[in-house]
C-alpha cells in the first residue's frame, strides 16, 4: 500500500486543529447567549428529521428553538422541519460527509438569528456514522441516534461515533417487534462501547419515551442557565 | 473559513489516483480469472450483510463464491457470512470510512484464493452512503442498497453514491407496509438521479424478489466469461 498516508494524516490534523478552535468560539458565544445547542448524528434513514421535527414541535409552546440541518444535497429536510413552525437552515455540504464548525458559524450568521432569543438550537448533521465524529461543532450536547431497524451491533461496529456522543436515542420503537429488536442487546452493547451512556429508547410516531427526554433536555437548560450569567 | 482545503484536495486527488491503478490491476486479474466481481454499499443497518449471506447461500449449490467484508471494528460480519459456508475475510478499516482497492489486494493475497478456482467475489463495503463512492474496488459491478425502513428521499440526498452505482437493491420489502414505504416515489428518485438505473426490490426474509437477481448475476458472468478467455 503506498497510498500518501502520513501526509493526509498531517493535513488533517490541521484542519481538525481550526475547527477546535472554530468551535471553541461558538461554544464561548453559545453559553454567553445562554442557548442549550444540541447535535444529531446518526445513519442516513434513521430518523433523525422526524424524531428533530417532533422535538422541535414538542418544545415550541414553551422555549425558542432554531435548528441548523446539513444535508449533502437538498433542501428536503429543512422543508420537513419548517412544518414545525420553528425557524431552519439548510447547510448543504456538497461532497462533504460531516459538518464542521465553520459551517455552523456561517449559518448561524446568515440566518441572522439573535442567539440571546433562543433557548435551543439543534444541529443535524449529514447522516454519517463515520465522518461526524472528529468534528466539535460547539455543542453542549451531542446525540447519536440508532433506529431499530439497524440492527443492535452498530454500536460495536461504530464505537467512535459513540463514543464522541454524550445521549444515544434508540428510534422507530414502533417497529421494534416488527424487526425483532432485541432491546437488552442493543443495550448491552452501547453500555460496552461507552460505559454510563444515558439512553432513550423512543418512537416519534407514538410519542412514547419523549416525555423524559423532553424533560432530560429542559433541565439541561436549567443547568446551563444556572451556570453562566444571562 | 481557513481550513486549507487546496491541499487536503491535492492529498486526496494522489490517493485516488494511487487507488485506481491500483484497482485498474486488480480489475485485469479478476477477468483474466474470469471471476465475476460484486461490490455492495449501503448506509449501516440497510441489511448488507443479511442480503449477502442470502445470496452466498443461494448462489452456493452452483457456484464457487467468496467475500471480502469491511468493516470499522469487529469481525462480526464475517462471522455472520460464515454461517453460508462460503470462505470469507474480514477487513478491518480502523477509522476509514470506505475500503480501499489496496485493502482489497492484501486481502486477497492473505486469504491465498485461488482467483481461477472462484465464480463470484463479492466485496461488502463499510456502511457510508458517502465516503465509498470515489474508491474503485476493481469491481464489476457496484450494488447500492436502500432499505424501505430508511425513506424514499436517500437518492436525492445522497447522488454521488447512487451515481457510482450500477444497481440499486431496495431491501426489507417485508416492512414496506408497516413503514409505509412509497416504493413509486423510491423509484422515481433512483431513476432522476441516475436514468435508466436496473433496480431489484427484495426481502432477504421472505425470499421476495431474489430469484430476478440471482438469474441477473448469472448471466453477468456468462457474459463476463463470454468475453474473456478463460
């Protein structure tokens, strides 16, 4: 194999290096603004807009949400979640299989969104596994979602992306015996790559499980409020 | 935006280039050996592995197949493709979102095949709907999986893979129904993303929709090695 490896790994170390110090920034401005910004990674297809979409209408009557959607092609996603009503931008990343915090940053300035009026930002990123997981992108809290219709080994066999989420929300609960999910694995395989790692097993077309996860989310905020000065 | 994307450009173009000699070579032994080769993408959980043990098992009785399966972590899916009593090896790709057609030589070479003895080499990709699509394999053919559990919307969002792909397979048709899946919808956007793509619809549970596909497969190596001289 004689693939320029060591170069590429040079090169990316100093991209990841600016997009530390990118995110470092907007976290710095997020927590001043006393916003509670939180990340969705997951698969392609695994649910992340609907259960976003759900989240965001959940929230609405009583906090001010905004949410950032990457995607490598399409406006789709922001068109889905414009339908809750709360205020969206679409980043189209190209070729691109992740976000970065510059794009953030650029979006959040194009939007012209006042960060002191909101409570919540959401930022979906493109459906990856993979890609996502080396890029801070100033969050407070990171989710990484698995449908039940993946199959109970990704954790195994994605441990980074897991390991760089803080919250995993197993969705599509509705289907489960449909697909035959076996839960406890599913379980036991999350707390293997990332012992403690807080779950919540959803579905966004029953509602079930949202209650406490929409109260997780609330007393984030609270904490976050309590800690800096807004 | 800083980040020094010019050369991260320049790096990537000399991988691709470096990959696809590579491949190029790889792609002369495999005619000369007059083994047809498959390669398949997915998103993870799009029931790759399971669609692959169906067909190694289906293909067996007549056929002399193998299969190379990538994977971040874990020898899981080679496990899981054992059980169809073909030979099989897994590559580990550490924290490389795709394989490589160097990662498929040394494969080859460790598993010490005999190209001539095999009909059918199948290629199991890392689940990415993004990062395989620039990476020539020296495949014959590249199948792009699309379960019904994912939505109708992944060709729009994800072209470039549905682009490098010469077939489309939507899987778990079992659950088209429960996830009220659209399957004109799904076609419609395979086929503006790429006209005149050949899609198969199958269930690797029921069986639905196999038979089309493996009757497809045969003749491809009839005409592989109607070509070449074996």
């Amino acid at each position: 194999m004689t693939s320029p490896e060591p170069r590429l790994v040079e090169v990316r170390k100093n991209i990841l290096k600016q997009n530390d110090l990118t995110a470092r920034a907007l976290r710095t401005r997020f927590r001043g603004a006393g916003v509670f910004v939180v990340s969705l990674v997951s698969s392609p297809g695994s649910g992340k807009t609907t259960f976003l979409e759900k989240t965001l209408t959940s929230l609405r009557p009583r906090y001010r949400v905004a949410a950032l959607v990457g995607d490598l092609a399409t406006e789709n996603d922001a068109t889905r979640l414009a339908r809750s009503q709360a205020p969206v931008k679409q980043i189209i990343t190209g070729t691109l299989c992740h976000l970065e915090a510059a794009m953030v940053e650029k979006a959040v300035a194009e939007a012209e969104w006042n960060l002191n009026d909101l409570d919540f930002l959401f930022i979906e990123n493109v459906g990856n596994l993979v890609c996502p997981s080396s890029y801070d992108l100033g969050e407070d809290l990171r989710m990484v979602l698995l449908s039940v219709t993946e199959g109970e080994d990704k954790p195994l066999k994605y441990p980074t992306i897991f390991n760089s989420a803080d919250v995993a929300v197993i969705t599509k609960n509705d289907l489960a015996a449909a697909v035959e999910f076996d839960s406890k694995a599913a379980l036991r395989n999350i707390q293997a790559v990332r012992p403690g790692m807080k779950v919540f097993q959803v579905s966004a077309k029953t509602g079930a499980g949202l209650d406490d996860y929409l109260q997780f989310l609330a007393q984030r905020l609270t904490e976050l409020r309590s800690t800096t000065s807004v």
